[in-house]
C-alpha cells in the first residue's frame, strides 16, 4: 500500500491534479485570496 506522500505525489502528476494546481495559480493571482492565505499562515504560526 502506497503510503500518503506518494499517493499526493501521484495525485499532483496526474491531470486531475494538474487542474488543481492551475486553479489554485489563479484564485492566488488574486490580491484579496493572497491577503487572506497570509492571515491564516499568520493564525497557524503564530506563537501562543
């Protein structure tokens, strides 16, 4: 049984998965989802 990492790799190689970088490419080309991707990279590394 393959094991996680190599099922995402797999995934990302594939066209489905090619489709989800493209898709993620652009909705990050947008100011207004860059700006909320920087608040919750902040929120989760942030320390308590």
């Amino acid at each position: 049984m393959a094991n996680v990492t190599q099922r995402i790799r797999q995934l990302l190689r594939s066209p489905a998965g090619q489709r989800v970088i493209d898709q993620a490419r652009r909705e990050l080309a947008k100011p207004h989802n860059r700006e909320r991707l920087k608040a919750l990279a902040h929120r989760l590394t942030k320390r308590r």
